[in-house]
C-alpha cells in the first residue's frame, strides 16, 4: 500500500486560482463545443454575418480556439495549482491573460454586444485571474531552476 506524500495546504490565492480556473474550463469547454458541433449558430443563435470583417466564415475556428486555449488550457493550470507546482502562478497568469486578449479580439472584429453580457463577464473573470494570478507570483516569488553545463 502505497500513501501520498504530504502537500501543504493550498493557499487562499492557489485556492481561488483554482476556483476561477475551473469556472473559466468548465464555460469554454462547453461554449468551444457548441461552436464546433453547429458552427453556424445552429444551436447557440449567433448570426454567421457577425464574423464579418474577421478571418473566420464559421465558428469553427472560434469555438477550436476556445475549446483548447479557454477550455483545456485552464484545467491544466488548475491541475498544477492542485498540484503544488512552482509553475501554477505563472500558468494562472496566462490563463488570465489569454481571456483578456480573446476578448478584447473579439469586441475588436465582431463589436460588445451585452445581451448577453458575456464579454463583460468574461473580461472581468480575466482580470480577477490575472489579479490573482500576480498577488500569488507577489507572495511566492518566481520559481528558480538553477542550470548546470550539462543540462545546457
């Protein structure tokens, strides 16, 4: 019978982390594939005609993007932040990051829309995951690795 090393406790900023990393996976992987199984708005009614001016004809692209970079993407940082790794806040920070830029993206080519007010949801859980994510890299410093020739 093998037992689990002991980890220390998560932090209150691992743990809210997590939280928001979980919530931001959780919306992207389920918004990603809707866009994927009906690209054209078949399921969630978005107008293909929105895309105008952006160099996408469907949602496809959008909804592969969101699937793996919004989706997937956090639920890998909030796997090491579970995980105690020294890489976790910095994984947050581009979590946190890669949200504010997709939605600034899309409020550039397709224009705000507030019904719903998804967009402004989502910028402000990218600020709160980039908040987070600094007070957390603040707190515990970036992580070291000290390279030898031979690792080189």
């Amino acid at each position: 019978m093998t037992t689990e090393p002991h980890r220390p406790p998560l932090s209150r900023l691992a743990s809210a982390s997590i939280a928001l990393e979980v919530l931001l996976g959780i919306g992207a992987l389920g918004g990603g594939l809707v866009l994927i199984v009906a690209p054209r708005g078949e399921i969630m009614p978005l107008p293909v005609s929105a895309l105008a001016g952006s160099p996408f004809e469907t949602y496809l692209g959008p909804g592969l993007i969101l699937f793996t970079v919004l989706g997937i993407g956090p639920l890998v940082a909030a796997r090491l932040a579970w995980r105690r790794s020294p890489l976790a806040p910095i994984a947050a920070f581009v979590v946190g990051m890669a949200l504010l830029i997709w939605v600034a993206v899309e409020i550039t080519l397709i224009g705000y829309s507030n019904r719903p007010p998804l967009q402004a949801m989502y910028l402000v859980l990218g600020l709160a995951i980039t908040a987070v994510a600094l007070g957390w890299l603040a707190e515990v410093g970036l992580p070291r690795h000290h390279w030898s020739i031979k690792e080189v």
